[in-house]
C-alpha cells in the first residue's frame, strides 16, 4: 500500500469532505454479496486513519443496485460530481475503480473535475492526485481496464446464453398450458379444464380469423380462462377469469404454443428520450419470425404444428388495420362483400369500402392518392353488381364440391358445440372438487378447534354456493350440449346441400360468413372501370385467374336524364299546346320522368326551363305582349279590343258559349279563339256621344 506524502495529502484537503462512494450493480448482490459492501463501509475508516474527522466523512451510498455501465439515473454519483465541482470535496473514496464508472466517459470526467479542485482520489491500494502525470496515467489505465471488464463480461454472459438457448436450456417462463415436470422437461398442463381452454382459443381463431371473434365467443358463451399467478409459493397456481383480447393476441404470437423453442423474438433498443433532463430508455421491439436467431421446431408438445402457427401469423399481419396493399384486413360486418380484396386496375392499390346513405348499397374506391396528396380519385365503382357478378362465379366453382362444404360446415357447428359443453363440463368438474375438498377439510378438523371448524364451514359453503351458480349459469345457456342439429335436420341440410345457391342466400347466413366463405377460394380481385363495361379479374387461392365483364351502371344523374325522345316530343307539342296539355299527351303516350312517375305540369315547365323549349301557348298573359299566342288564341283584353265590348262582357260571352274560351286555372285567365266569322259576327260598332267643353262650347267627340 502506498504510504501518502505530503506532496499529496495536505491540511487542505483535511478542511474538506471526504465522500465515501459505495456501489453494487444489482440488488441480488446487495442481498448476497455483503462482504464486498461491508469493505466498502470499511473506507470510512480509511478516511479516519487518513486524518479526517468524522463529521468530515460522507458517505454515499444512493446507488445501491444501480449499473456502473453509464451515470444516468445514478443520483449519488451525480451528488459526488455536485460535491467534487463546487470545491467541497478533499477526497473522493471507492474500493476500485469500477465502483465509480465503468464508462471511460463518466471516470475521465470525474478525474477532469478532481484535477480542477485539487481533489485526491483514494481506494484500497493508494492515494492518487489527478495533476500528478504517474497517478493522472495510472488512474486513467484503470479506468479503462474496468469498461473493458464491463464489455468482457457482457460477452461472456451472452456468450452463455445462446450456447444454452441453442441447445433448448435456456429456460423462460411457461405461458399457460404448460408446466414443468420433475425432469424439468415442458409438458403440457396436466390440468384438462386448461387444455381445453387453450385448445379453444385456436380452434376458433382458425374458424373466424379474427381474434376479436374469439373474445366474443368466449363472453357470449359466459366461458373463462385461467391466468398465471406469478410470485406465488406455488409455480403453477392459476386464476379464472374473463378472456381479453390482448390475451388472444399474445397467444397466437407465442411459438411455444407451436411446440417450439424461440430465442430472440423480442430485442431491445437504447434511445435517448428529449426533455429538460435528457433520459435513456430501452424500448422493446418485436423481431419478425423470419429473423428469429434460434428456432427449434418440436422441442416439446404442443398445442397446433409450426405449419398451423406461420399460418396464423400470416392471418395477423393480414388482419392489420394499417395495411398495404399485400394486407386484406380481417372480415367485417357490412354489405360489401369483397371487402379487403379489390385491388384497383388501375394503379394496383387495395380499394377501400364506402356505404351510401341507405347504408346497404357499397362503393368501392380508389381514393388513397385523394387522401393523402389531394389528388384525384382514381375510380370510384358501384360494388352491388360486382358482388353479384364475382358470386355467381363463386358458385359455379363451387358446383362440384358444394356438398363436402356442407358436411365440412355442419361437422364444425357440431364439434363447436361440443367443445364449448366440454369447457363447461371441466369447470363444473373443478368446482365440485373444490367444494369436495372444503368439505373433507370440515370432516377431518378436530371438534375441540372450533375456531377453526367455523373457517372451514364457511369455506365449504362457499364452494358449495359456487358450484350452485356454475350449475344455475349452465343450465340457462342454450343447449350446447346437444349436437348443433338433429338427425331430421340434419338430412334436411343435406337435401338442401345440393343446392348451394339456396344456402348461400338464406336469411340465416350472415354477410361476415358469406364473406369467410369468398375467401377460402377467392385471394384477390381487380376493378378496372373501362368506358362502358367494368373488367373484373379473379385471382383464385391456386393462382388461377378469370376474368369477365359487366355493363358498367349508369350514373345517378345520367338514370335521371330525361329521354332524347320526350324533349323533341314536348318541343313539337310545344307551340301550340299548354304545359298541362302536354303533359297529359306525353302520359297518354306512355312516357314518363328521368325520376319516375307521371308528367304534370310544373315538370313540362321545368323541362321547357331546363332545356330552354320556347313556349308558344303560355299560360300567364303577360307572356304575350300583344296579346296573341302561338296557337292563334288572344287574351280576353286583346279579344275586348277587337270586338269593341268590355273584358266582363268577354267572361259573359265565354260562360254561355258565344265565344271559344280556355281556362286551365278556375280563377286563371282565358284564352280566346277569334276567327274572321266571329269577329264579323260579335263586333260592335263604336259609340259616339256629345261632351261640353269649357273652353271653346260644344264639341262632338267619338268614344266608346
């Protein structure tokens, strides 16, 4: 041991603390290592040999379990930097010096900040002064022996764990539905009730595809499913409850499940997050199945092949809301039956689903270039004629196999129902054990502890209330533990088998099953909107195309567009006929509006508007300034012109039939038909009477 010189230790440094740094890497080594710590609290006597009073001796010990590997996180080690900056510091104190800094970075920055304060760093082997150059290059050496220590550790450790995990023998917590045995070999649980859980989980996700849909058939079924307790003294205790979907999830990702054993699914990655105190996380990332660096395939039982568990993962990444155009998103509720798989003709992205406002008709669009860039849509089809075009393909493909599809389907409603009556029947079974148990409990305590034998009655009646509930919540479900149909039914079905069209159309058949059904055969279908026709290409699951065309549907404003042959039809009319006129002519011949029904004449006027039809028989006589129409009919006040009579004798004449009138409205204005006869006939002669005029006397004067 270095003896200290006055060169380096100096009453100077004595006036100030001396800071005792104590440090271990984990918690497991505070617990078991507890000679290395007592050295390190044995400094303090260091320090008091040294010459420092006790009321100058500090000792730090913050950062028990903390990492050396980097200063973040590590308050006291921040403190000692603190201590050591503002000049208080005469001596920082540390067994090694790995227990200050196993980064180069950290125990530079601390020597940097001693030399500055002429601050004296001590550990078991000597007294350094960092301004000295031999202690400066010293302690520097050591610095840096200790973070290649630190990166040689780091390799053997991980060196060690993939030579285990290589072989399988790296073990991992079991998920549920696998346990332990006395070889420490995994084995599923021996426990029926979990197996069968286990076992429904991906018996129903490889009927809907949709992890979701297991939740729900776990809930509506009122059926539960066991966690891992874990801390217990018992490894393997469990607990019953509710199925959550991301349970469902974490399942169908797990290989285990598959029988296999993983090593790297998951890597971790250090990133510095922003703020006033910047602060570094890990993160955990999921590694891609095909980047997984160890994979044994059978290692032990499982519940599905590793074929059945890529299949699933494909259907996962399928199902992603956020997808591209390889992804057709999991099966949804709505009219649109190629849902997920339209592809666009024309750019090749997936097309998405738009309901119109009656909320049954579906639109398929092309719109993500309109979304994001705002740009156009590229096409926008209606999807009702391309449904029933690509199922009538559909069925005639299915023609020869329709009826093993019926068989395949019925046996499948069967074994669910079976399956979900054997999840009830275990957890039945399980609490009548348990109440059993209570109940010999009860029998087998001694009468004298009767303190005992109250806790064990109320025990035993709570399982007995248990079991009773069970059997109350089984009884009201519907009867799952008969076949899905009887005998009779099921020959019905089988007549009915044969006509795969009837079955796909019945009112029992939801849309999300016709749609599960599409995809067991159909992998894509492309749209290209041509100018009158729409091309549809299928691409089957074997990789086989076909391709027809449809007539593309006329747009909504192009059905409503009135017919060419009714506007030359009212143009003729027009003329010499009123808009009712012709309206009834246009009804008479059978015609009707773009927007259905029957013509009137608000509609002729509309179209006379529209199309800018001139009207030679209008109806208002404001219309006709000179008082005469296309069809040669005058207004009452133009025929009171011409037959020198008032307009009231014109109504008069009108009313007993002397002249022609027309009045469409009953308070409307007529329409008079003059001829030169008429005219000869009615005309009266023009009155003349003597008027006095002021001025200048007498006056003749002609009026009327």
């Amino acid at each position: 041991m270095t003896s200290p010189t006055p060169a380096k230790l100096r009453p100077e440094h004595l006036n100030r603390q001396a800071f005792v740094y104590v440090r271990q890497s984990t918690l497991l080594q505070v617990r078991a290592h507890t000679a290395s710590t007592a050295r390190q609290y044995h400094l303090v006597e260091r320090a008091r040999a040294l010459g420092w009073p006790e009321e100058r001796i500090t000792v730090l010990d913050q950062d028990q379990g903390r990492s050396g590997a980097s200063a973040v996180g590590r308050d006291g080690f921040e403190q000692l930097l603190t201590e050591v900056g503002m000049g208080r510091a005469g001596a920082v104190l540390s067994l090694e010096a790995s227990r200050l800094a196993r980064s180069c970075s950290d125990w530079y920055r601390l020597l940097e900040i001693c030399a500055l304060t002429e601050t004296l760093v001590i550990d078991e082997d000597g007294l350094y002064d960092p301004n000295q150059y031999n202690d400066r290059l010293l302690l520097g050496f050591r610095g840096t022996m200790s973070e290649a220590e630190l990166h040689w550790l780091r390799s053997r450790l991980l060196g060690g764990k993939l030579e285990k995990a290589r072989h399988g023998q790296l073990r991992f917590r079991l998920p549920v539905g696998f346990v332990f045995d006395a070889d420490q070999r995994i084995v599923l649980d021996p426990d029926e009730e979990v197996q069968q859980a286990v076992r429904l989980v991906f018996d129903r996700f490889a009927e809907t595809g949709s992890a979701l849909a297991v939740v729900n058939h776990f809930a509506v079924h009122h059926l539960c499913f066991p966690t891992r307790l874990w801390g217990r003294r018992s490894p393997n205790a469990l607990s019953w409850g509710p199925l959550r979907h991301g349970r469902v999830l974490a399942m169908l990702h797990n290989p285990a499940y598959a029988g296999t054993y993983v090593y790297g699914r998951t890597r971790s990655r250090t990133q510095l997050l922003p703020g006033e105190a910047p602060r570094i996380k890990g993160r955990t990332h999921r590694v891609a199945p095909q980047d997984w660096p160890i994979v044994l395939v059978d290692a032990h039982p499982g519940y599905l092949t590793w074929e059945q568990f890529l299949r699933h993962q494909h259907r996962l990444d399928d199902n992603r809301t956020c997808r591209d155009s390889d992804r057709r998103g999991a099966v949804r509720e709505g009219a649109a039956l190629l849902q997920g798989l339209v592809l666009c003709g024309a750019c090749g992205r997936r097309m998405s689903v738009r309901y119109l406002a009656d909320g049954r008709r579906p639109q398929y669009e092309c719109n993500q270039v309109h979304a994001h860039l705002a740009g156009p849509t590229c096409q926008s089809l209606r999807g009702d004629g391309i449904d029933a075009a690509v199922t009538q393909v559909f069925l005639q493909a299915l023609t020869p196999a329709h009826l093993e599809v019926s068989l395949a389907a019925l046996e499948q409603l069967e074994e669910r129902a079976r399956q979900i009556d054997r999840q009830w029947q275990l957890r039945l079974e399980r609490a009548r054990y348990e109440a059993d148990l209570a109940r010999r409990r009860f029998l087998n305590v001694e009468p004298e502890h009767r303190l005992v034998a109250r806790s064990l009655e109320r025990d035993w009646n709570a399982r007995l209330a248990a079991v009773a509930q069970l059997e109350r919540e089984y009884a009201t479900l519907p009867d799952q533990a008969a076949p899905a149909v009887g005998a009779e039914e099921r020959q019905r079905i089988l007549a009915l088998a044969h006509d795969l069209p009837t079955l796909w159309a019945a009112a029992t058949t939801t849309a999300a099953e016709r749609k599960q059904l599409l995809r067991l055969l159909i992998k894509e279908v492309t749209l290209t909107k041509q100018t009158t026709t729409i091309r549809i290409a299928i691409r089957w699951q074997t990789h086989a195309c076909s391709t027809l065309e449809i007539p593309r549907p006329r747009p909504v404003f192009e059905a409503c567009r009135t017919d060419a042959a009714i506007l030359e039809r009212v143009r003729r009319l027009a003329p010499t006929h009123t808009n009712l006129q012709i309206a009834a002519a246009l009804n008479a011949q059978g015609f009707t509006p773009g927007q259905g029904g029957s013509f009137t004449a608000r509609k002729v006027q509309w179209l006379r508007y529209a199309y800018h039809i001139p009207s030679g028989c209008p109806q208002a006589p404001g219309a006709c300034p000179e008082g005469q129409r296309g069809d040669g009919r005058y207004s009452a006040r133009a025929a009171a012109a011409l037959l020198n009579v008032d307009v009231g004798t014109i109504a008069d004449w009108c009313e007993v039939g002397r002249l022609d009138g027309v009045q469409t409205a009953s308070h409307g204005p007529r329409w008079i038909k003059l001829t030169p006869e008429v005219i000869a006939t009615l005309r009266k002669p023009i009155k003349q009477h003597w008027q006095r005029n002021t001025a200048s006397g007498v006056t003749f004067q002609k009026t009327r």
